[in-house]
C-alpha cells in the first residue's frame, strides 16, 4: 500500500522514498573530494558561528585579541552551550551544521548547472530558525526576541531538532543535486 500525499497540484510526497531521497542528497554532496570539502567546510563553519554567536560580544573581544585567545574562546562557548542545553544540544548542532553544509553544497551545484528556481527561498526560515537555536539568544536577541529560548522547553532542543529536520526534508525533496531541479 502506497501513500502519496499531494500537498499543491507541483509536488508529491512519497513517504516510501525519502530515505532514497535523503541518501540521494548525501551522495550529491560527497559525489567528489571538491564536493565533501565544500561541505565539510561549510559546515564546519556553520558550527563555529553556532557556538560563537551565542554570546556575540566576548567572542569578538576574544577573536580579535589574537590567535592564542581562539582555542580559549572556543572551549568556553562550547561549554557553555553544553551547560546550557547538554550533549543533546551538542549533538543537534552538530546535525544541524552537517545539513546546512550538504544543502549549501546542494544548492552551489544547482546553481552551477542552472537548475535553481525561487521555491528553495523556503529552506530560509530553517536556517534561521535552527541556526538561533544552536547559538543560543546571539542572532534572536538582534531581532528583539532575548527571551525566547529561555522561555522554551528542553532548553530550545526542540527548535533545533526542528531546523534539522527542515534541511532534511529538503535535502530529501531535492535528492541528486545533479539530475533534480529544486
């Protein structure tokens, strides 16, 4: 018995398909050494801005005081993002970096090979959404909302698990970067 779901008339969901089309989406990323490089890197990156911006003003003080401070300034912000939110928080950011690093790889190979419509504009909100989660109150609190996350249960796992899982939907939607089209 086969489930389809049809959400708008261009687009239909399979739920027997997504872990071929998850897989798919791996594999397009980590197609070529260029490939996983990128979105080793991209990710990588998305981590440290994750741990960093949670407390925006000593990371920069501590960044820009030189390059022995850096080690410093990391371990702190990475303890206190496990004394804030434990190894599950840890874990979900790390997921999360992972994915913002295959979707962005995604999305550059789409882009190269002219496959990119307007409709991946709704992957936005899960980096946001996500990434504020994983960084604490550092990019919510520039927007007004310092509070949030102190507010929310099981200290804002939930809102990262939940970004997690917006990047693998559309990594999943989107699959082999190569032959679909977002």
């Amino acid at each position: 018995m086969t489930i389809e779901i049809t959400v708008n008339p261009k687009i239909t969901v399979n739920p027997r398909r997504w872990p071929e089309g998850f897989k798919q989406g791996l594999e397009g990323a980590s197609r070529n050494w260029k490939r996983a490089i990128g979105a080793s890197s991209v990710g990588l990156s998305a981590f440290l801005l994750t741990v960093f911006s949670s407390s925006p003003e000593y990371s920069m003080q501590m960044l820009s005081s030189g390059i022995k401070y850096w080690s410093l300034a990391f371990s702190t912000r990475l303890s206190g993002l496990l004394a804030t939110s434990g190894y599950t928080g840890l874990s979900l950011t790390l997921l999360f970096s992972a994915l913002v690093g295959v979707t962005m790889t995604n999305t550059a190979v789409q882009l190269r090979r002219n496959r990119l419509d307007f409709s991946s504009i709704g992957a936005l909100p899960g980096f946001l959404a996500g990434g504020c989660a994983s960084c604490g109150v550092g990019v919510l609190s520039l927007l007004g909302f310092g509070g949030v996350l102190a507010s929310m249960p099981y200290e804002g796992n939930l809102l990262r698990l939940g970004g997690a899982l917006l990047l693998a939907g559309l990594i999943t939607r989107t699959g082999n970067p190569d032959t679909c089209k977002i």
